[in-house]
C-alpha cells in the first residue's frame, strides 16, 4: 500500500496543472482512485454520506456475473466436447474431465475479455482525456457484459469494432456514463448482428467450433424456430439442462441457476432494480402463456417457463434490463419497462424465425421508450397536484 | 381532527454519540463572554445595522434589520458592547459581535394576556422585539413575510434526524410555558396550528396535553420529524398557498416575551457526535460560543464541528458560535484521508443504506461516520435511491433534474413550493453520484421566488 502511495506520489507532479502530463489527469486520477478511494470531504449541505460509490455499485454488478462466468467458462468448454465426441463412434469418444472442460473455456473467454476492455477503457480514457472529465465506472460492466453476450468464436478484430462502436456512438456522443440512450453492451451485440450477421447468427457460431468442424453448434431457440421439432420432441435436452445451463449458447446466458445466484445478489444488495427483473419475467411469461393457447408454431406452443429458461432472456432480464441508465427510472415506469420488455422478447421469438433471441431487440426498443413512459408517470403526479388545488 | 400518518420510506442512521440525558454546566470561568449574531444565519436576508462598533446593548436591542422589510429586525441575545462587525466580500456583514455583561440586562418590551391582543398586535410585538425571525415560512424555507396570513401552522414537536436534539428532554417541565406560548401563536392564522408528535416512542405529555391545536402523531423513520414532511401530509403547499413553522423552543420564547417583556433567547442545545467525549445537554444563550461546550470534551484527531444536525447543519469552528436555529451541536472526524482499495473492501464499519458492506450482518450496529465523500461526483446513474428515503408524493430525481435545468414551470409542477433542502438532505446522504443536492434545492427555490417576486 504504502508502495503505490510512494509511486503516484513520484508521479503525480507530472500530471498536475502546469506539469508535462498535465493533459492526462484524467488517466492519472483514474488510476489513483481506483487504488485510493480519495480523502475528498463534504463541503456543503449533508456532513456525511453514505459509503457506496459508483465504483462499488459496478463492482457489485460484476461480482453478481462471477457466477455466470464460472459456469459458461465450463460450459464453453464442455458444449465443444460434446461436439467433438458426437462425430465419433461410441468407443472411440473422449471423456473430458471438469478441469479440461474449465480450461478449454477459459482460453476461449480470456482474449475476448482482454480485448473487451482493452479497446473499450481505451476509448473511454481517450474521451476523458480529451474532454478533461475523470473515468467514469460503467465500463467496468459493459466491458465484462459485452464478451458474455457475443458467440465465444467472434473474431476478435470484429469485437474490437463492435466495442469502439458501441462506447463511441452508444454512449459517448451523448456525453458518457449516465447520458447514454442504449444500453452499450447490447449495442455492441446489435452493431455486430446488423454488421456481420454471418458471426452473429445461424446454427453454427454458438459452440466453438461448429462452422468449421462439421457438428451441430445448434440452439434451442434455433431448432425451434426452425419449426421441425417442438420442444417436447428435443431429445437433447430437457428441462432441467436448460435450468442448470447445460446447453448451448453465449457464454454468460446459458445456465439459469447461475443468473438467479447473480440476480439475488443484485437484489440483495439494492443494486439491481427487482421491479425491473420481476416484471419482465411476469411480462414474459404472460406472453409466452397467451402464445401457448394459439400454437401456431413449435415457439408458440413451447411452456411458458421453459421460454424464461432458454436463449438470453433471463440473462437480459437480470443484467441488461436493469442497467439503470437505459432504464425508466420511476418506480411505476419501471413495473411498465419490464413488462413491456417480457411481451416484446417472446413476440419478438415466436414471429420472427430468422431471429429467435428476441430479447437483445425488446430491451433495446425499450431503452429508446423509457423516456416517454416515465414522461407519462411523472405526467399523472403532476395531474395529481393540479387536482389538488381544484379540490 | 388529529392524524396520524405513518411512513415507510426514509432512513434512520445509527450515529454513535447520542446525547446523554443529562444537563451539563459549563463552569463560569470557562464561560466566554464573546456572543455573535450572524445575518447568514437568515437565508437571503440582506441586513441593515443598526448599531456599530462601540455600542452599548441589552438583551432585546435591535442590531440589524431586514433591508426589503424594515420592520423585520434581529436584535442582541445579551446586553453589554458590540464589539466587532466582521465582513466578507462586498463588504457583506458576516457577524456582529457582542462583548457580554456579566448579568444581562434586558430591554423592557410590554407584556399583556393573549385574551387583549389581535393578531396584528401579536405579530407587532414580535416584530419590534426580534422574536419574529423564528417564525418560518414555506415556500423557500425562509423568514416569514409577516403581512402573509398563512393557511396553516406547523410545529413540529420532535427531530428524527441522527443525534438531533430530543425535545420531550430539553423541554421538560416547561409545560405551562409552552401551552402560554402556543396561545399566541394559534392567534396568527386562521386556520389551524398543527403540532406534530413522534409516535414511534411516548411523546411528552407537554405535547400532548397542548390545547388550542391539533395534534398529530407521525410514526417512521427520519425525515418524519420534518416539518416538511408533515407540511405534506397533514396541509400541502400549492401554489400560491403560505404556511408557517416554528420550534418548540421557539414557541418559549414567544412566551416568556409576553409574560417577562424580555428578549430571552436562552435555549437548551445537545452536543453530541462521535468526537464528543461526554455528549450532554446544555443551557445556553442563542450565539454564545460553543468553545464553552467543547474545551477538554473533545476527542483527538481533526474534528468538524456543525451547528446543527450532521444533514444539514453549517460547519462552524471550534470557536465559532451557535447559529440563530439550531439546538443541537454535532462533532465529528473530518475524513480528508485516502483509504486503499476502499471501494472493493467488505467494510463491516461502513453504512450504507444499500447492502453492498457487510455492516448489514450487524443491523443494531452503532457506527461512526466522518466528513469523507467515499467516492467522487458523478452523473446519475443509480435510480430509484432517493425514492427510498423521500417520504413525499414528490418526484425527487425529476424534480432535481429540472431544478438543474432551471425549468421553473417544470419545478412548480413537480412541488418546488413544498421542499425544502432539508428534505433532501437524505438524498444527499445516499447518492451513489455523490450530487450535492441540498445546494441544487435551494439555488432553485431562490430562482423561483426571484420569478416570483
């Protein structure tokens, strides 16, 4: 500790006004207080505060995802295995032990994190710098949400693009952390799915592997929506795979069980909105509920709970939906956001075949009509003010 | 009539350093005979002297007046010399400060029963004697205009903010006082004199034994005893619409002007805070200086002193005086120290109103919370904090947000006219962004009663 102390001491002069690196102080402070949470006291107004800062909020949501990134690293590895085995004869087939399976899915995950952040915090420092403003903390959970959403074969010079895009015009142009309209992990995804949908969508760029080895890379929502097989003929998989996430799919998605660990962090905590994750569960699973009675294809006709389970929508629920910034930020606005991003992901499913993971969509429109529906809510207490007077 | 209202949203913080029950004398020889009126007490007032270095005054003399109401004047706690007139920029008037006698001497106001006066004799009396400065209005939180006739008005009987005073203690045994000063202040409207109490304990009888107003009872966490809150509740504010508020020992001091002619503004104040070593109750004289309350009673290290309560109270030195209003004294460590890695830390002594610190395992927990920041101002990110604690059908961030853009119809519309900082104080408290959001409320109330006026 003291080390670090001794060394930006050395170094600080530099970056102070009048020195050579006066330019970079936003760099310089990032640095510092990210090691040294500043002595900074009140000066006006309350004399204390409380202890939360932005930064431990984002590392709140992260930690929250530990759980889904423990998992999907296994999971990465052991989809690939079982894909390698089903081209096999039987006696021939490989058993992988957890480890190998761990380790496979870390090497794969590692570079796109690095990459993840690298490129993004670049961004955000180059921003910073230029605009003379200290680093905010938001890419500290778009950076991590952004490799837990994109397929793990994702070539890294196109995640590097997505990245740049997504800060830069997702949020940056709007003025940085806490201005942004979209949700920057998710137009990350959506800049890729429009740009290069080739990687992005299809049977074949879910498990590691599948475009080149000749195995089927293929997911639920997939073959669903493909309408050859509904969801009690998949032999595959049954429900309980999908709870635990033994399926395949994007790394942070897969497993339910690790999302609901994650979510009840959130919530436990008081970082994570539960009216926002309540109601689009409610939302979707009403939806999904309705879609059931008219069974016009195998999505529609697929169980209300099982629609919660597969693909990202409970991923999506728990850490994209919630982003607070994108979000409606009144309390009934944000019963209404939730809701309305449930209904929207499962009609987004079952009417579009071409595109089964309706959830990155339904959460990006909602992020465009937050603004109008709390406009609406904070209309209807403005009413009920005027109302008081004429009583 | 009387209401009870129970509220669910607020926060009550666990400060260690409560105020023993107990009255402490300060020695005379320790006492300081140095006094200070200080017009910056009096938000927006621009002060006219009346006096100037050299004079001689008593107790009840007029040392300064309003300049845009003349007749609204601020008069010297204690008899004997001004000794000082401290400025500011643009030669602004900071303090007057007064030499005290060792025996006060007061000025000779008139008394009378309350059955002779009008109310326009009551407020005149008030005026000429000083005391009206105590009486408050909402909107804008500030002196009461005294040609307003006001809808309603609120006492509220106790404090719920940390370590604040407890007035069923301070007041005990004043019961006739009280109930004399009350019958004044009812006289001043034509509506109702509010007087609210705490219900989450058993209220003084003082309080509830009061006749001639309506007493209601609020149960919940702070800011329940905010006169704000139950403005709210109890009697809103639209536009247009004037309400005024005063202290329980303010009302004593109504009461000893009309039965003792004298401009006495003795009062009984907490010290506490977590660098206090013997928290106690004190009685003092409006501006004396708390060097009095504070030599060898203080912890080691860099402290702040605040007169007033730790949310709202103005950071004063250690040996500044006591502001006009406040009857609670706090100290705390100031926090101008870097702690490594703090943000990541489990940090079982640190609260926070959220759970991301394992003090939530402790939840009887007393804790000791210094000046720091605990992170750097940014843009708002985190929703939904300060519906938690505001206890108001008021949108706080929107109606925030609109303040900081100055779009005055929107802040009308969203219920400017029934906040004031204090309300927002624990806002300020949680902020993730660290907003200083007592300092955005009151710069919009100023610009909208500019527009007003």
């Amino acid at each position: 500790m003291k080390l670090f102390k001794n060394i930006l001491d050395t170094v600080k002069p530099h970056f102070l006004k009048g020195g050579k690196l006066e330019k970079m102080y936003p760099a310089y402070d990032a640095f510092e207080t990210f090691l040294f949470v500043p002595d900074h006291t009140t000066h006006s107004g309350s004399h204390i505060r409380d202890s939360i800062d932005l930064k431990r909020t984002m590392a709140f949501v992260v930690i929250a995802m530990l759980p889904c990134i423990l998992f999907g690293m296994w999971n990465i590895g052991s989809q690939y295995h079982i894909g390698v085995n089903s081209l096999l004869p039987e006696n021939e087939q490989i058993s992988y032990s957890f480890l190998d399976n761990f380790m496979f899915g870390f090497w794969k995950f590692l570079p796109l994190l690095v990459v993840s952040y690298a490129v993004g915090l670049a961004v955000e420092f180059a921003f910073a710098i230029s605009r003379g403003h200290s680093v905010n903390e938001g890419y500290l959970v778009s950076g991590m949400l952004i490799p837990l959403i994109m397929p793990i074969d994702v070539p890294l010079w196109m995640l590097a693009i997505s990245v740049v895009f997504a800060v830069v015009i997702g949020k940056e142009v709007f003025g940085g952390t806490g201005m942004n309209i979209l949700n920057p992990a998710l137009t990350a995804r959506a800049f890729l799915f429009f740009a290069y949908p080739k990687h992005m969508s299809g049977d074949k760029v879910w498990v590691h592997g599948a475009g080149t080895d000749g195995y089927s890379g293929e997911t639920i929502l997939g073959q669903l929506a493909t309408n050859t097989t509904s969801w009690f003929d998949l032999e595959k998989w049954n429900t309980s795979d999908a709870f635990y996430g033994f399926i395949p799919g994007s790394l942070g998605e897969t497993s339910f069980l690790a999302i609901l660990v994650g979510a009840i962090i959130l919530l436990f905590t008081g970082v994570g909105s539960w009216r926002i994750m309540l109601y689009t569960f409610v939302g979707g699973y009403l939806t999904a509920l309705l879609f059931n009675f008219w069974g016009a294809n195998y999505l529609m006709s697929t169980p209300a709970h099982v629609q919660l389970l597969i693909g990202g929508f409970a991923f999506g629920a728990v850490f994209m939906a919630t982003d607070p910034v994108t979000a409606t930020q009144t309390n009934k606005g944000k019963i209404i956001y939730g809701l309305l991003i449930g209904f929207f992901a499962i009609v987004i499913r079952v009417f579009n075949p071409a595109y089964p993971e309706g959830m990155m969509l339904a959460i990006l429109l909602m992020n465009v009509f937050a603004p109008l529906i709390d406009h609406y809510v904070v209309g209807s207490n403005i009413k009920r003010r005027l109302n008081r007077v004429k009583v | 009539m009387s209401k009870e209202i129970r509220l669910k949203k607020g926060l009550n913080i666990n400060l260690s350093g409560v105020a023993d029950k107990i009255f402490a004398s300060i020695k005379p020889t320790d006492k300081s005979s140095r006094y200070v009126v200080k017009p910056t007490d009096f938000h927006s007032l621009n002060p006219k002297l009346a006096v100037k270095v050299g004079d001689k005054v008593k107790a009840g003399t007029v040392l300064f007046f309003d300049k845009s109401n003349e007749k609204i004047k601020f008069c010297s706690p204690v008899s004997g010399e001004v000794l000082e007139i401290n400025r500011g920029e643009k030669r602004r008037i900071l303090e007057v400060v007064l030499l005290a006698d060792s025996d006060i001497s007061y000025e000779k106001f008139q008394t009378s029963n309350v059955e002779d006066l009008s109310r326009e004799q009551i407020i005149d009396a008030m005026l000429k004697s000083g005391l009206w400065p105590f009486i408050r209005q909402r909107p804008y939180s500030i002196i009461a205009n005294p040609t307003d006739i006001p809808k309603s008005i609120f006492i509220s009987a106790f404090n719920s903010a940390p370590l604040s005073i407890d007035n069923d203690f301070a007041l005990y045994g004043m019961d006739d006082l009280f109930q004399k000063g009350l019958d004044y202040i009812v006289k001043l409207t034509d509506g109702v004199t509010h007087l609210n109490v705490d219900a989450n304990t058993n209220s003084s009888q003082l309080f509830l034994n009061a006749k001639g107003v309506q007493i209601n009872k609020f149960m919940g966490p702070h800011p329940a005893g905010n006169v704000g809150v139950q403005i709210h509740h109890i009697d809103p504010i639209n536009r247009g619409d004037v309400v005024w508020y005063l202290e329980p020992q303010d009302v004593i001091a109504v009461a000893r002007l009309f039965t003792d002619g004298k401009y006495d503004v003795s009062r009984i104040v907490a010290l506490c805070g977590s660098q206090v070593i013997k928290p106690r109750y004190y009685r003092v004289i409006s501006g004396s200086c708390v060097a009095d309350l504070l030599n060898d009673n203080l912890k080691d290290g860099e402290n702040r002193v605040i007169s007033g309560d730790v949310l709202t109270g103005k950071k004063i030195s250690k040996d500044g005086n006591i502001g006009f209003y406040d009857t609670t004294i706090t100290v705390v460590e100031e926090g101008n120290k870097q702690e490594f890695l703090g943000w990541i830390l489990p940090g079982n002594h640190k609260f926070s109103a959220s759970r991301t610190f394992f003090s939530w395992l402790q939840p009887n927990k007393k804790y000791i919370i210094d000046s720091n920041m605990h992170g750097e101002e940014r843009a708002y990110v985190v929703t939904g904090q300060y519906e938690k604690v505001f206890p108001m059908d008021i949108y706080p961030l929107q109606l925030i947000k609109a303040t900081m853009i100055e779009d005055i119809e929107l802040m009308e519309s969203l219920g400017i006219y029934e906040v004031a900082p204090e309300d927002f104080a624990l806002c300020e408290f949680v902020c993730t962004s660290k907003m200083e959001v007592q300092k955005i409320i009151r710069e919009g109330l100023d610009l909208v009663r500019k527009e007003n006026s």
